[in-house]
C-alpha cells in the first residue's frame, strides 16, 4: 500500500499492479447487459454459494478441455469475486500457523500479506537476470529461477508454492522446462502449487502460455 501511494505522489510507474487501459471486449458488455435486463428475476437473487450452477458447468467444460481433464462443476469449480478472493480463500483453507509457502520474486504485492494472515511464513526465491546474447535486448524471459536455490528452499514445513505466470509485474512467460522443474519438487516433497493465471490470456503472439496443471 505504501509502494502505490509513493508511485502515485513521485508520478512514477507502478509495476506491481495491472491497470489495463482498454475496455471490456463489446460481446461480453453486450451479455452482461442483456443478464441484467433480462426477465429470469432468480438471477437477482442468491444462488449457490460456490458459483450458479450453470456458471460452474460451463467453467469445467472450458477448463477441462484446456488442461486436458474431466472436471467436476460441483466439486472442482468455485466462483470467487474476483482473483482476490480466490487467493485469498486458497492461503486460508490449506495454509496452517507455521507452515511455510514459497513466493518467487518480483511478485503480486497481495501475496505475502495473504500468507501471512493465514499464519503462515512467506520464503521468498528470486528470478535472477541472465545477460543475453550480444546485440540482443534484454526480456522477460532473461528472469529464471536458480534450479539449485529454488530446491534448497523446500523443507519439511513447506506447504505451498505459489506460481505466477505470466508474472506481475515482469511479463514472464514460464517455459516448460522450468514449470517441470517446479512440478517435480511440489511432487517430491508433497507441495500444492497455487498457480496465479490471470494473465493467461495476454501472451504476445509466438509465445506459450503453459498451464501447470497439465
């Protein structure tokens, strides 16, 4: 918090939120507008609270198909107000007093606060640029993680690893390589990896966009 005041009072760039200077795409507005407006009044009323079921169904058939598994809409779907809660909701249900949960570095600012309300201890690794080649500019993708110092900060109180990608703020695009590598150590030492997605859709094109869970 103190971080985005001081960007706005110097007039400097904060790189630790997403401001997006576009609008919402026509057909969506368009469907929200015709939601609201419409006569099915029970859409103004509660529903399920872990997502309206015709909403979960159609979220399971979409991830499903992306992450090449069958998904159950009442079991492995829930509809949360937006990505913070979500989160949120993550480091309170599977976070306990003492555990431990890795964050890489340059991360999301809402990330340790969260760990930490849930009782949690934040261990942080970091992307570390590599030069690149001579005459190329430098991207991105330059920022990798250390294979050694990332598997030296497993140990028996490890709970969670949380994964970005594409990162905020940096942009970086997790390549396969390196989401194997995660994977194996959350799978050797019995990890969960919360992996933060909501940049999947804004990959520049000729790039990938690797979902851990497949």
């Amino acid at each position: 918090v103190e971080f985005v005041q001081l960007a706005a009072a110097y007039g400097t760039v904060n790189l630790g939120q997403g401001f997006p200077d576009f609008p919402p795409p026509a057909f969506l507005r368009e469907a929200f507008v015709r939601a609201v407006g419409g006569e099915n009044h029970a859409l103004h009323q509660y529903t399920r609270a872990f997502g309206h079921p015709p909403l979960v169904k159609i979220l399971a058939e979409f991830f499903g198909k992306l992450l090449g598994q069958e998904l159950d809409p009442l079991d492995n779907v829930m509809v949360t107000v937006g990505a913070y809660q979500a989160l949120f909701c993550c480091f309170q249900a599977l976070v306990d007093e003492g555990d431990e949960v890795i964050i890489i570095e340059p991360f999301f600012d809402c990330y340790e606060p969260m760990v930490k309300m849930a009782g949690g201890t934040p261990v942080f690794v970091p992307l570390r640029p590599k030069a690149p080649a001579a005459g190329k500019p430098m991207s991105s993708a330059d920022w990798q993680l250390d294979p050694s110092e990332l598997a030296s900060k497993f140990g028996e109180r490890t709970k969670a690893l949380v994964l970005n990608s594409p990162n905020n703020p940096l942009g970086k695009v997790f390549g396969r390589e390196e989401l194997q590598l995660i994977a194996e150590l959350c799978v050797k030492h019995d990890v969960l990896c919360i992996s933060d997605e909501v940049y999947e859709w804004l990959v520049y094109d000729g790039k990938e966009h690797v979902r851990i869970g497949t």
